[in-house]
C-alpha cells in the first residue's frame, strides 16, 4: 500500500483539478453540461483513480488503477485542445494547463513504468 498523498503526481493532480474547476467558471454557461461537466469527470478522475489504486492489495492492481488515471489525463489533454480551438478558453490559459497536464502524464507514466519493473 501506497501513501497517496505523498505522491508528487498526486499532489499536482490536485492543484490541476483545482485549476480546472477555478478556470471553468470563466467559460459560457451554456457549456456548463457539455464540454465543462466532462472536463470537470475527467479532471477529478486523475487524483482519485491514483488514490483508490495506492490503497489496492498489490502493485499490479495500483498500475492498472494508474492506467485509468493516465488515461483521464489524455481525455482532459483533449478536451483543453477543444476548448482552445472553439476559442473557451484563450490560448496563454489553455497552453499552460495543456503544459501542466503533460508533466502529470509524464510523471504517472514513469511512477507506472517503475512500480512494473519492480513487481
């Protein structure tokens, strides 16, 4: 078992969510059940999925769980390029949360790499 919340990733993951959640306000409320609502899924996936792994019976188990939440992050890297392109979000605020959720990727993806080596 895992302290989640002493992970960097994790930690980070949080701030981005906060992020996420802070930022979408700014957006037009008529996206407010399309893009924003799975934007604001996707966004909280990657820290929980992280803690619900850390706290599994086995290394295999917390890499499948790290998977999800990898896979989120990509979904939420996506759905920022949208927002971009329908011109939601300006693009200095989009390009700094796409750079903030390529490092969590990043980071979930060696902590990932790892904990297969070591099982």
């Amino acid at each position: 078992m895992h302290n989640f919340e002493r992970l960097v990733f994790w930690q980070k993951s949080i701030g981005f969510a906060k992020k996420i959640y802070l930022t979408s306000q700014n957006i037009a409320s008529d996206e407010k059940f399309g893009l924003i609502s799975q934007m604001k899924r996707a966004v909280v996936s990657i820290p929980s999925n992280i803690a619900e792994g850390s706290g599994r019976n086995s290394d295999r188990e917390f890499n499948h769980f790290l998977a999800i939440s990898l896979g989120s992050a990509f979904e939420i890297q996506t759905q920022l390029i949208l927002a971009k392109e329908l011109e939601l979000l300006n693009a200095e605020t989009a390009n700094e949360l796409l750079n903030e959720v390529s490092e969590i990727q990043r980071m979930i993806y060696s902590f990932k790499n790892n904990l297969q080596l070591k099982s």
